[in-house]
C-alpha cells in the first residue's frame, strides 16, 4: 500500500532525531564541526545544543543549533532534499527552546535557506548578501516598533545613539552631549544583552543616571536595549570572537534593522558614533554604518551618519575599557577622573561592599 | 479567558498547525497557510470563531498551517490559548 | 440501555493505534479501512502534549471525518494523574469505546463504569453506552480476566498486551523468535472473552517491516480463536484482513449449512441435517460468522451471497 508508505514517511522519513549537547557531548560536537565545514560554515561557541539528523548507520546528515534564543548554523549533507528533515529538527529546536522558556526565536542563516524558513513560520527581518535575520512570529518586530513610536519626540533633527556603556563614561557622555547639542531630540539606545562585566539592568541605570546630570529633560530618551538593536541576533559578531572575522555579514542586518524599522518609528535622520581606535568589531561596525544608514538603497529614508572624535582625559581616549582596566588594577583615583558619579559610587560599592550608600 | 503567558501548541508537520499566543492589549491575529489560496477565509473563519468560543479578546494570535483539517485548527488555536491563560479546558463550551 | 450486541455483529479484525498527537494520523487514517481505529493518549504521547493530545483527539471524535466510524480511544491508566483528563475529553466527544490499560482486577473496570456513568450524565449521553474495552498487561490481570470481563456490561473486548505482561512474568516479548511465553494468556483471555462474549484481541507486532513474521503470528492467534489484532501501522491492515478471510470451499459450505437451518425451520424440523450429517447451533452460528466474515473480507462464491 503505497499510501501507508507516505504516512509513515511522513512521520518517520528514514533518519533518526537527536540531540547533541554542546557543553557535553565532545564526539557528537566534533562530527557537528565537520559538516558545517564540510558546508563552509563555523561553529559558534554560544551554540548551546545542535539537533541533529542520522541515517540507520548513525552518520550526521543534517544540524541545526539554538544559543539563547537564536537558531543558527544550520548544515546538511549534500544528499539530504528537500525541507522534510529541516521541519523536523526545527521541531526539536521548537521543542527544546520551550523547554527552557523560550518561545519568541530568532534564525540566522544564509539567504538561501530563507524560503525553507519561512515555510516553518519565520518572518524576515533583514537580508544581506550573506545572511539573513528572521524571526518566528509576525508580531515580534511589529510590536516592539509600535511601542517605540509612542516614544516619539517632536522636531526636525532626531537623533539616535547606540550604547553598550560598560560601564558609562565621561566618554558616553560627551557623545551624547555632543549630539543632543545638534539636535531637536535624541534617543539613546543602551545593549541589552547580558554579555558584559555589567549587567544590563546596571548599564541602564547609569546610563540615566549619568545622563540626569545634562540637565536635558524630555530632549533625550533613553531606551532599554531590545533584541531587535545590537543583540546576539542582529549582531552576533560583536558577542563573539570569530576566527574568521566575517564582521560584515552581521553588521548588515542590524544597521538594516535600525535603518528600516527603528529609524522611522521614531524619526530618526542622524546616528551618532564615537571614533573606534580600540576595538576592531566595534570599528568594523562604524565604518559600516556609513553604507547601510546613508548610502544602501534600502527603502527607508537614509540617515547621516556623524562620528564624533572620543573626548580625551589626561592625554588619552576615555573608554569602558580604560576604566575596566582602572578597575582591575585598584586604581579608583584614575578610574574617578573617567566616569561620571553615579558610575563612580557603583564601581566604588563593588570594590568595597560596606561603602554602598 | 485572558493570555497571560506566550505559549505554543501544534508541530509544523504536514496537516497539522502550529499556534503561537502572546498577551498584549489588543486582538491581533496572523495565519500562514500551505493552502492560502484555497482555504485562507476558511482558516481565519475557523481560528477566529474558536477564539471567540474561548472568549479571547485580546492577544497577539499567529498560525502557522501546514495544510491541517478544522478540527486540528481547532485543536491547535485551543491548546495555545488554554497554555497561554494558564487554564483548565471547559469540555462543554471547545 | 442499549442492547448489548453479540461480538459477531460487526467485524473487528483489525484494530489500529494512531497515536494522539499526530494530527497527520488522525486526519486521514480512516482511508484504511481498519475495522476499528484506536486514537492512543498514553504510551505514544509524552507527558509534554498530554493536554494538546486530549484537545486534538477530543476534536477528532466531533469532526465530520471520523462521523459514524466506531472509534477507540485508549486512555491513561487510573492511577495515573492524566485519567480522570482523559476520560472526560473523550466522553464529552461522544466517544463510542473506552480503552483501559494496566486493567489488573474487576473493581478498575467496576470503577470506570461509574466515572463513564457520571460524565455520561455530566454531557447528556445515553447512560450505559460509552462501552470498554480492558488491556490486561500483568500475570494479576491475566488470572483475573474472567472476572474482568464480566464486570460490567459495558464490556465490549478484551485486548492482550505484551510488553509489560511479558516483563512481569520475568520473560521478554519478542514475536519473530518465540509465541510460547504469552501462550497461557492467550488461552486466558480468549477464555475469559467467549464466556463474557465479547471480542478478543491479540498483542500489537512491532516489526512492520517483517510482513512473514507477522502472518506467522496472525496464523497461531486466528487458529487459537482470536477476533483480530491491535495493529501499529495501516500496512499491516491488508495482510490481516486476507489471512482472516474465509476460503471460498468454507464459504460455500457455510452458505449450505445455513440453507439446510433455513429449510429445516420451515418444514418445523426440529433437527438440521446436511449430508446426512446433524447439525447443531453452534455450528449453525459458525457459519453464520463465516458468511458475515466473508461478506466484509469481499471474499466471492459462486452463487453464494456476495
């Protein structure tokens, strides 16, 4: 009977299910590698767990892999057609995202596999030449957008500054000053991802906090940080430290983002950036910025694009991480003449707990 | 019944749905079908009616159809919104 | 209260799990042609869709596609946190067969009775019409299955399964190699059905692939007596069905038989023969199943009722 066959391929299709666990399974890791080698592809270390696809003999057809809440490198066997095996071990992804508590997912992958992913319930967000961002809800970007639009400052020069501030600076301040001077309003976006030596509630807190000094009122936003801004999903190159630097490929999608979708919920016509002497992802992503905000024809109004040169104190760059180093090394002295005071009393409260207000 | 946490039921196999809820202020409702053309309006009729049934009004409700039958629809919508408000079904009003 | 019908009146060679949280299965499954479809909440679904299973199969036994075909649904056990669930999503969907698994004693089917009676009243049911069918998977369950099987008269079949029962007798099941370990329970259960008279069903045959291993066993289980089968897959439907199927050469006998009563009662005989040879109710009643048998096996006579 031929059509009980298709039923139970429908179910069954030849190849066996699994999971691979990145922290635990070292061998099934290793065959992991190979195929997305095999496919041109690296293997991230944030990648928590790969689902995989086998044949009777055990050999690796087929992977898909979540870190947090982004799916990502996905290979497969040159013998492996069509999206059978795929909508299984997205599935399985599907499955062991809600397991640990995560519903809303993000896809990274190349253009290629964009229709197979949209047939799975993904929407794109962005698209470059070599990647393309999506995400498994028609409401995720669509929302967050709406609630940024209620955010709107009147005027004809908006603003927009992208912070990870880790932690904020005279530095941060000076840009935001800086461009707040040029314009009618400025939002102030702070990264949300817990990926730094401070906490993304306390990046934000002095953010405002440091900010509140300015003295600008309603003039400035500041604005948590959201996965759709500088995230492990927009942007995974500045949270990772990729062999092959292909820094490009991610910087795309997340300049497209803000270009497409934040820029135009709030108005924004000029982005604002510090000059990057330190940080060879962060600089890659500034000189970047130029082509996507201002020049790609994208379709959305451009953006202007001004880098402003870092406020120096004692003959040198003020950044986060002077002040880290400051930090580690005790010297609170040089690290005071860096940050503004609500920085200073946290960084203060860490070195000596008693001292906390 | 009011959605108070995001919740997900059904699979992306062929003839099933897969339903995703989130709470929010509003009712908003997205379907992607494999049969869009033939059965778009039936779809929507059928998830919107069952939300009705359910007494949800408000939400963001989206489906993903891989060429289910009513009945799984209705299934799927129930078992996404009956997770996502964290309740009991009512055997006698599904 | 319903009649209670004879196990002859309708075939129940086949019986075919589907598991309940395939919405693929339950969408097109009864194109098989199984003589009943078995939609599965325990073993096949993990504890994760327990609930979405119940609301998928609970909307199945409304929809239009499964409308006047007998569906079974195999519930979870009663000292399971999932069965009071169970029975309630399938019992305010109409469903016509209850399956218990894990039966151990009569007071579990005298239990469930009582719960079918309260949602029977609960959703407007005819009371005593959602019907059971008991799985006995343990050496108790075995011992106890005439008493199982006349503990209410709700009873419609008893099903044998493997698995767990060959585990509890220190054994394991493996059909291909050996059908001597489950020979006392197939006698037990058979006993217990045919004094209850009610329908019998063998163990489910894993291997879907090994179509001669399964004839195999299908052979020793139709010789033994039994009414048919759970079955895993819709390929082992046909297999079955042919192997159930009467020859023509008893077919054409049976017709003969049944002419030679259908006479004898009209000339007001008393006693049926046929070649010079008397012939008794029973087999009066044997030939009467062969006919309706072949009647659904589509099994041919010449001259004989098609």
């Amino acid at each position: 009977m031929s059509g009980a066959d298709g039923l139970e391929t429908a179910v069954e299709d030849g190849c066996a299910i699994g999971l691979v666990d990145a922290a635990r399974d070292a061998r099934g890791l290793e065959q992991v590698r190979g195929l997305l080698k095999a496919s041109g592809l690296g293997l991230d270390a944030d990648v928590e767990l790969f689902a995989t696809a086998r044949d009777a003999s055990g050999r690796l057809l087929a992977c898909l892999g979540l870190a947090g809440d982004v799916v990502k490198c996905a290979a497969s066997a040159p013998e492996v057609r069509g999206e059978g095996v795929t909508a299984r071990l997205m599935q399985r992804i599907l499955d062991e995202a809600s397991d640990r508590g995560r519903t809303h997912l993000f896809a990274f992958t190349r253009p290629g596999n964009r229709a197979i992913l949209e047939g799975l319930g993904f929407h794109a967000l962005a698209v470059t030449d070599d990647a393309v961002l999506l995400e498994n809800t028609p409401f995720g970007l669509s929302s967050y957008v709406a609630g940024l639009a209620r955010l709107r400052r009147p005027g004809r020069r908006i603003g927009g500054v992208v912070l990870n501030a880790n932690p904020f600076t005279f530095g941060h301040r000076y840009l935001v000053e800086r461009a707040a001077s040029e314009c009618d309003a400025l939002h102030v976006f702070v990264v949300g991802e817990d990926a730094s030596a401070f906490d993304a509630a306390t990046r934000l807190r002095l953010v405002r906090d440091g900010i509140a000094g300015l003295d600008l009122g309603e003039q400035v936003v500041v604005h948590p940080g959201s996965r759709y801004i500088v995230s492990r999903a927009t942007f995974p190159n500045y949270f990772l430290a990729r062999e092959d630097a292909r820094a490009s490929a991610a910087a795309g999608l997340d300049l497209q983002l803000f270009r497409t979708a934040i820029a135009p919920a709030l108005g924004i016509t000029d982005r604002f950036v510090g000059t990057e002497p330190l940080s060879p992802v962060t600089a890659a992503y500034n000189a970047e910025m130029r082509w996507w905000l201002a020049e790609a024809p994208l379709d959305a109004p451009p953006i202007a694009v001004h880098e402003v040169a870092r406020l120096e104190v004692d003959g040198e760059a003020v950044s986060a991480s002077r002040v880290r180093q400051g930090l580690a090394s005790g010297d609170l002295d040089a690290v005071a003449r860096l940050v503004p005071g609500p920085t200073l009393a946290h960084l203060r409260s860490l070195v000596s707990p008693g001292h906390r207000r | 019944m009011r959605i108070e946490v995001d919740a997900v039921a059904g699979t992306l196999e062929s003839s099933d749905a897969l339903v995703r809820v989130s709470p929010a202020e509003e009712l908003r409702i997205e379907v992607t079908s494999t049969v869009e053309a033939q059965f778009g309006a039936e779809i929507r009729r059928t998830v919107a009616e069952q939300l009705d049934r359910l007494g949800v009004t408000e939400g963001l409700i989206s489906v993903q159809d891989k060429g289910a039958l009513d009945f799984v629809i209705r299934a799927r919508v129930q078992g996404a919104v009956l997770r996502g408000a964290q309740a009991r079904p009512d055997w006698r009003k599904l | 209260m319903k009649a209670k019908k004879s196990p002859a009146e309708r075939p129940s060679r086949s019986m075919l799990f589907v598991p309940g949280s395939n919405a693929a299965w339950l969408s097109t499954v009864q194109v098989y042609g199984a003589d009943y479809v078995m939609f599965d909440l325990e073993d096949s679904v993990s504890v994760r869709e327990k609930d979405t299973a119940r609301l998928l199969v609970h909307e199945a036994l409304k929809s239009p596609v499964w409308a006047g075909v007998p569906v079974v649904v195999r519930v979870n056990a009663i000292n399971t946190p999932f069965f009071r669930d169970d029975l309630e999503a399938v019992v305010s969907a109409g469903v016509a067969i209850v399956r218990l698994p894990m039966v151990t004693d009569a007071q579990m089917i005298r239990h469930l009775d009582a719960e079918l009676g309260v949602l029977e009243g609960k959703y407007g049911s005819v009371p005593g019409t959602t019907r059971i069918l008991a799985a006995v998977e343990s050496a108790s369950g075995v011992v106890n299955a005439v008493a199982i099987a006349t503990a209410s008269p709700r009873m419609m079949g008893i099903a044998l399964a493997a698995y767990d029962y060959a585990m509890d007798m220190h054994t394991t099941h493996d059909a291909a190699a050996d059908e001597s370990q489950l020979f006392f329970a197939r006698c037990a259960i058979l006993h217990a059905a045919r004094v209850a008279k009610i329908h019998c069903y063998d163990v489910i045959y894993a291997d879907v692939n090994d179509t001669e291993g399964f004839l195999r066993e299908v052979a020793v289980i139709k010789k033994l007596g039994f009414d048919g089968k759970s079955l895993v897959n819709p390929r082992q439907i046909e297999p079955l069905h042919n192997a159930f199927a009467p020859t023509p050469e008893e077919v054409e006998r049976a017709h003969r038989v049944v002419a030679a009563a259908v006479e004898a009662e009209k000339v007001g005989m008393g006693v049926v023969a046929l070649d010079g040879k008397m012939i008794d109710a029973p087999i009066i009643a044997a030939a009467h199943r062969t006919i309706r048998l072949a009647q659904v096996s589509g099994v041919q006579v010449a001259g004989g009722v098609r």
